[in-house]
C-alpha cells in the first residue's frame, strides 16, 4: 500500500504543477478571448467604448478604416502612432478639400494635404499653412501657380501664366491650356478666349478634336493648314 500512496502523492504533485501552469493560461485565454471578442461582432463606437485600451485602440482603428471616418480615429488614445497611421490610411482613400482639416494630420502627410487642397482649388495662400519646411513651402506656391489654373479648368489663369496679360508664349501656358481642355473632355467652347496668335486657339480646337474624336470640331480652326492638320490628327486618334 506504501508504494500506492508514494504514486498517489506524485500523481498529486502532477497535478499541482499541471493547474499551477494552466491556471495563468486559461486566465490569459479567457482575457484574450474577452479583449478580441469584438473582432467577431459588428463593430461599433459603443462596443468600441466598452473595450480595455489595447483592444479599444484596435477596435476604433478597425472601425475608422472600415468606415472611412476619421473622426472615429480621433478616438484612440494612448497610440499616437496608430491614431496618425488611422487618419493617413483615410485621407488617402478620401483626400480632404477643405485646408481647415489638413490639421488633423501630422508631418509630410499634413504637408501633402495642404499642398493638395491648394492646387484643388488654385489657392497658393493655402501653401502658407506648410510649416514643415520653407522649400516645402516655396515648392507648393510654384506647383499651384504651375497645375492649379488646369485643376478648376480655369484657361483664363492659364494664359496669364507667363504674366499679368493673357500670353500663349509660354511653354507652361499650353500645357496648362491642354490640360483644361482634357479635364473637360474636349470641350471645344473653352478655346474661344485662347489668343490664336502661333495658331494656338488652332491646336486648342486641334486637342479638343482629337479628344472627342470629332473632325465637326476643326471647322472652328482658322485657315487651310489648321483645318487640316486638325483633320489628321483626329484621323490619326481614331486608327
């Protein structure tokens, strides 16, 4: 009977060591379960909110990029890292036109941001807002003056690109007015103010044309050599 109580009380110290090691791993278990429970439910602000703050910060980034908010990114705190990493993902996806909200961004991103809202809307003030460098800076006010005009399809900026009065002189100029006419789709209307001294009203029509795939287009090019330059630049489009 010796030797059976000598098993008995190593089988119990087994045991002992066996719930001493588990006992911890069923803890962490059960509290990984309950932390990325959510992972498996709905996401929601309010089941985000009820989370511990690692699996809240996880919750409310999941859910800013599924939702494309990023006011719910807003929400994390504890990460600045994930919250900037969250709004980043988001405006990339959404790209913010308004300058007031390039804030909530951080380094080049928020330079980036402003850099983008002010070519948007042809605004080189909105440069002014780019602290991260004054190269930056100068780069932004000069990519506006350059891009900007094209981007809200104005040709009337275009052509004062090469100065205060309207000049076609300009290499820039024409690639500004081309620009235009592409983002309108070869709306040929917009050639009407472009100057035709170097036949560039001509080759303004000439692109709209060939955009459009239209030769009725080249009957508004002045002279036999536009007329049928423009003629076979549109057949050439159409092959």
């Amino acid at each position: 009977m010796g030797w059976v109580a000598r098993g008995f009380l190593k089988i119990n110290k087994v045991v002992k060591i066996a719930i001493i090691i588990l006992l911890p791993l069923l803890f962490f278990g059960a509290t990984f379960f309950k932390v990325y429970s959510y992972q498996v439910q709905e996401l929601t602000v309010q089941k985000c909110e009820a989370l511990n703050t690692y699996a809240q910060i996880d919750c409310y980034n999941q859910l800013a990029r599924r939702e494309n908010n990023w006011a719910i990114c807003e929400q994390i705190n504890g990460a600045d890292n994930i919250r900037e990493d969250c709004l980043n993902t988001i405006w990339a996806k959404n790209p913010i036109i308004e300058p007031n909200n390039c804030g909530i961004l951080s380094g080049h991103q928020k330079t980036e941001c402003y850099w983008d809202v002010a070519v948007k809307k042809n605004d080189q003030t909105i440069c002014n807002n780019i602290d991260e460098s004054q190269q930056l800076k100068d780069n932004c006010v000069n990519w506006v003056k350059q891009n900007g005009p094209a981007e809200v399809g104005d040709i009337g900026a275009c052509l004062k690109l090469g100065g205060s009065e309207p000049n076609t002189n300009y290499p820039e100029v024409r690639t500004c007015i081309y620009r235009v006419i592409e983002k309108a789709n070869g709306d040929p209307s917009l050639c009407v103010i472009v100057p035709n001294n170097l036949l560039d009203r001509d080759n303004c029509y000439t692109h709209a044309a060939t955009i459009k795939k239209d030769l009725s287009i080249c009957k508004n090019t002045v002279g036999t050599y536009a007329y049928n330059y423009c003629v076979k630049e549109v057949n050439s489009a159409t092959k």
